[in-house]
C-alpha cells in the first residue's frame, strides 16, 4: 500500500513519536513492506513514521541510489525501530538536503560526520551501531522525524524567513510532486 506522504504544516510532523510495543511486532511487517513501498514511488531514500500519519519510532532507508556518489552507501538498506542516538561525533559538516514532506526545497544542512545509534530491527532484534559520512546524515535526517524535527530547523533564522513563502505553499498543497501528498488539517 503506498501512503501519502504528509507535508509541512501537518502537526504530527512536530510531534515526538511513540515507541513500538513488543506485542506490535507482527503488524509491523506489512508497514515496513508499506513504507519502502511508499519511499520508493515517491522517490525517497528515507521515509519516518510521521511522514505517513504515523507517529511511531520507526524509519526506513534505502540510500543505494546515492552510492554512485557516496560507495559508502551502496546495499545501505534497513529499518530502525524505536531508534535512539546515543552519541554524535566528529566533524560536523555541511551539505544538502532535502525532503519528501518537504517538496521542492533543498539547503545547505550542518550535521555531525558519525553517529551511534541503538535501534531494533524488524525481527526486534537490537542493534548498537556506528555509522559515518553520508549513512549517518540520513541516519540524522530521518531519526529528526520521529523527534518531532524537520531538516529546516537547523537553517539560520534568516534562511527560515526567506523559505517562508515556500514553506507556507506547501502547507496549502501548491507544490507539484509525483506522489500523493497529505496536507495540514
């Protein structure tokens, strides 16, 4: 099933996300099915649970596309669960980004260059991991959803103003995606 993708403006993209329950486990394989589904079509390589009306602790990634550019990246498929960054480290570096809820915009980002992060996977097996370069920006951006956190909030109060505009047609559905958006209530 592919969702629509909620867009700026929609309060659950504010909204820190709930943790999974282990008696939950079983529906969770047709949801991530779903979301790699949905990402997929709408030509993603992160998608969070909030993104789909979901405010749970989960995310998907699927960077492979990106690995021409990044080889770190290549067969860097997977599902974070309940997923906690316990430590950010190294250089902090700055590049862009954007954004499925976010269409047709994309800015400069400073993000920390290594993360540590405890997550469970889709059998709900925990996992305590370090990723580095561009496996942990993804990992940052789309772990930023399910806090509550859009990759706009890191821009300087100056930036934030100029993409008002944008922001704010967005909000009202005045943007042109190939795939099915939620709009804010």
């Amino acid at each position: 099933m592919i969702y629509p993708v909620v867009v700026y403006g929609h309060p659950i993209l504010r909204k820190e996300a709930e943790d999974f329950l282990p008696e939950e486990k079983e529906e969770l394989k047709q949801l991530i099915d779903d979301m790699f589904e949905t990402m997929y079509n709408a030509d993603g390589v992160g998608l969070a649970g909030p993104q789909i009306g979901l405010s749970k602790r989960i995310f998907v990634i699927d960077a492979t596309p990106l690995a021409d550019d990044f080889p770190e990246l290549a067969n860097f498929r997977k599902v974070f669960i309940n997923a906690r960054i316990l430590e950010r480290a190294g250089d902090k570096v700055i590049d862009y980004e954007g954004c499925l809820s976010l269409p047709g915009i994309s800015e400069e980002v400073s993000r920390q260059s290594k993360v540590k992060i405890r997550y469970l996977d889709a059998d709900f097996n925990e996992h305590e991991e370090i990723y580095e370069g561009w496996s942990a920006r993804v990992i940052q951006h789309e772990y930023d959803h399910i806090q509550g956190i859009l990759f706009v909030d890191h821009l300087a109060a100056l930036k934030k103003r100029l993409l008002k505009a944008k922001l704010n047609a967005i909000s009202k559905g005045k943007v042109n995606v190939n795939y099915r958006i939620k709009l804010p209530k």
